[in-house]
C-alpha cells in the first residue's frame, strides 16, 4: 500500500512493517498515540522513524497515524 509520510511516498505492507518492528524494544509511552503491531504496542512515533528511517522532526504522529490505520494496525492514545 502506498503511504505519504514527510512529503515522501512509501511502498508497505502490513507484514514488511511487523518485521521491520520485530525485536524493537517499545519506548516508554506517557502520553500520545500508540500502535500494537505484533501484540506489542509502540509510540506512533518510534515506529514511524524505524519504518521511514527518517528523523522524527521530519513527520508528525498524524502521517503515521494514518498509514498504520490504512494497513489494519490498531492505534490507542494515551493521556497523561
């Protein structure tokens, strides 16, 4: 499927993204959105560095949001 994230247009499927994620240690989620992606729940954020292997001041949660939404991952926030 094809996602837009920081202007750049990305080739994924939901199986590339698990593996791409596999053995990736979540980062401690306080507040903002998450995404479980292989029954392990990640910061929106961090899977969209480690998917793009872009900064992350390059793209917002939003961008990802919708990308992981379009390939079926559940996405839950999180208040602090």
């Amino acid at each position: 499927m094809r996602v837009t994230i920081a202007r750049r247009h990305f080739y994924f499927h939901a199986n590339e993204v698990e593996q791409a994620m596999n053995g990736v240690t979540p980062e401690p989620a306080v507040t903002g959105m998450s995404v479980d992606i292989g029954g392990v729940r990640y910061p929106i954020m961090q899977v969209g560095a480690v998917i793009t292997r872009q900064d992350r001041r390059d793209f917002n949660a939003g961008e990802v949001q919708r990308a992981m939404q379009a390939l079926g991952f559940p996405i839950h926030t999180t208040s602090g």
